[in-house]
C-alpha cells in the first residue's frame, strides 16, 4: 500500500497526465459546535486523515500569521478551526506543529504576540502542540522546475518535516486578487526574505510565477482554506470580514483556487496565481477541478479588491500605465499611525522613510503593497490615482 505522502503526489502527477480534473472538497458550516463533524466530512472525499497521514509523521501545520489580529477580523487562520486539524493529526497518530513567517521584521516578541492575539497560541498550549519558530533557523528548497526561480530559502522546520499540511484564512489580496492555497505557502519563506523577491518580480503576473515555483517545489501534502469568515475588500490585511459559511480542502491547491475563485465570484483568468498555472498547462480554466460535498454557489456581493486600469491596457502600455493608473500605497490615516516602523522596514527598495509619519518614494516604489499588509492598524492602504478615481474598472 503507498504512503500518504506517495498517494497524493501520485494522484497529482496523474491528474496533470491525464487532465483529470482534481478533486476540491466544500462544505458548508459554522465556528463553533459541529466543527469538529464538519473537517471530517469535509476530508472524507480523500479517504479520510489516515489517506493523508501516516502514524508517526512529523507533519508542519503552516497556517496564516499575516500579523498580530484577532479571529473576527479574518486576518489570520481561524483557532477554531486550526483546533479541530491539529485534533484529527494526533488522533490520527502523527506528531503536527505549527510554525509560519509573519510579513516584515519578525523579532520573538512579535512573533509571539501574533500568536497570542491571533488565538493560535492559545489553541496550541490546550492540544499539546509546539509552535515553531522559522525565522533564524534556514534552509535552501531547491526548485528545479522553476520558470523564474530554481531556489528558495525557507524555514528549515518546513524542509525536514514529513509533510505539510495548510490550514489557511479566504482573503482578498491586493498583488494577487485572493489569497488561496498557492499563495499561502508563501509564508514558508522567512521575514524580510520576501520583500526581496517582490522586488525581483515586480509584475503581478511574475510575482504569480514565483508563488508557483516555490509551492510547486515545497508540495504541500493537504490544505484547508476556511472561508466560514473570509475577507473583502483590500485584503489581505486591511479588509473586512465576511460570512461566506464555506470550509475548502484539496489535495491540488491549483484546484483549490480555482473553486475559491468561483465561490468568491472572481473571473477564473483573473486570479493571478489561476492564470498562472494555466499557462503552464497545469490547470484547464474551462474544468479546472471536480467538487465533492456540498454545491459551490459564487457570492455575487463578495467584494473584490480595487482593480487598476493597467489591467485594461495592452502589454506595451504597462510601463506607462504604471505610473499614471497604478495604485499606490500612501498613508490614509494619520492618527491611526502607531509609527511602528513596519512598512518602512519590510519595503524592499526602501521606498518608505519616517518622517516622523511614512513618506512615500513613488519612484522607487515597485508598488507590491506588502506595507498595506503588514500595517497593524491599516493608517496605509493603496490609493488609486485620479484617471482611475474618474473611470474605476470593472471587476
């Protein structure tokens, strides 16, 4: 019989072969009584946490620690349902931790208030699971079949487990339009280490490649995207809650963001990570997965982030249109300013100074927006300029 860790990458390769669609399970529930029930059905279409696992597994639980939030702003992954994972792993004989990388400069005491704030730390002390820091203790994931990158350097805890299991928060994204089960690997890469590759792929289409080179080479053994309480808007840090009431879970996280896409009502071809595996030939926009459980039914009143017309415009004109349609972040609220240094320290052009307030270099700026991210209090958020203020685009 395979290993779970041989089953999954196997059904993979043969739905990539074959064109089979991959299966993306949803179901719909609630925080609270009933949970528990819920994360079973909802990974029964996979043979249950013993298809995925094996006993004595050391298995990273990666979930989503944007920044110190508490559970109702849906910023961070939800402990409930964080709980009710890291349960189902020991009872189904593994040893799990929890470990991910905030945006930004990420001292101890940082790290540990996102913990404490976001309600996982909390979560982890009441099952007996370790939390891990990534931050200082690094190792290199080579990518070979990297279209932009062949390598990555990663948390080493990510690296020397057996497996890794994402438990993520649905969110808007300001770069990539959501924030699914591609671009949640994102935060195996440690700190600072990310403001530098935003500043090498500065494109929303070559940040999307890069995500895609650095999960397709880390692998993630099974993902869970709770979207019971998502994110709208200009997320993925200063956005608002939403009840979409839906649980996701796959095995294929092209999939997977396909069907977020669709339960989001997001056009396929317009989440950035999507259309990037699909011009790899990963993934057919037309039948990109099959769903098991309940109907996934798109939320038309789901707000999307801001779009820029640079979108509208052919390739040649994107230069251009950079400087004069492109949003930009600036600081929106001054009182709301704690002047905490945040921005500034994660800006990977230096873009942003103190002054004793942010003070924006346009010029330098490669507008990734990862200060809107990782700002605790959202004083800075992206601000169209005037042709797009007169002629918003579509979603």
């Amino acid at each position: 019989m395979d290993a779970p860790h041989d089953t999954g990458r196997r059904e993979l390769g043969d739905a990539l072969r074959h064109g089979h669609p991959a299966v993306v399970s949803h179901v719909r529930a609630r925080h609270g009584p009933g949970l528990d029930e819920a994360v079973g059905r909802l990974v029964e279409p996979f043979g249950g946490w013993t298809s995925i696992v094996a006993p004595g597994e050391r298995v990273a639980v990666k979930v989503n620690l944007l920044r110190a939030a508490p559970p109702e702003k849906a910023v961070t992954t939800h402990p409930e349902t964080l709980g009710c994972v890291l349960r189902a792993l020991k009872a189904a004989g593994t040893e799990p931790f929890v470990a991910d990388s905030p945006g930004g400069r990420n001292g101890p005491a940082k790290v540990a208030r996102a913990y404490k704030l976001s309600g996982i730390a909390d979560v982890c002390a009441a099952e007996g699971v370790q939390i891990v820091d990534v931050e200082d203790d690094r190792s290199v994931l080579a990518a070979p079949e990297g279209r932009l990158y062949r390598s990555f350097a990663i948390g080493r805890a990510f690296k020397d487990a057996d497996a890794v299991v994402q438990v993520g928060v649905l969110k808007t994204h300001q770069l990539m339009r959501l924030t699914g089960g591609v671009k949640l690997t994102y935060g195996v890469v440690p700190g600072l280490a990310k403001a530098h590759l935003h500043v090498k792929a500065q494109r929303r289409e070559d940040f999307a490649d890069m995500l895609l080179d650095l999960h397709l080479a880390l692998r993630p053994r099974f993902t869970i995207i709770d979207g019971i309480l998502a994110m709208e808007g200009q997320g993925p840090g200063s956005g608002s809650p939403r009840e979409l009431g839906s649980l996701f879970a796959a095995r294929d996280c092209l999939a997977l963001d396909a069907a977020l896409a669709d339960r989001t009502a997001h056009p396929r071809e317009r989440v950035y990570t999507v259309a990037a595996s699909a011009r790899r030939g990963l993934l057919d926009l037309a039948d990109p997965y099959r769903v098991a459980g309940d109907p996934i039914e798109p939320d038309t009143g789901f707000t999307p982030v801001q779009k820029d017309l640079q979108v509208l415009l052919p390739p040649a004109l994107h230069r251009l249109a950079r400087k004069l349609v492109t949003a930009r972040p600036r600081l929106v609220d001054a009182d709301a300013c704690i002047r905490c240094n945040e921005c500034a320290a994660i800006c990977g052009t230096r873009a942003i100074v103190m002054d004793p307030l942010p003070r924006f270099d346009d010029s330098a700026c490669v507008r990734c927006f990862a200060c809107t991210e990782v700002c605790p209090t959202a004083a800075i958020d992206n601000v169209p300029p005037l042709p797009m203020r007169l002629f918003p685009p579509r979603r």
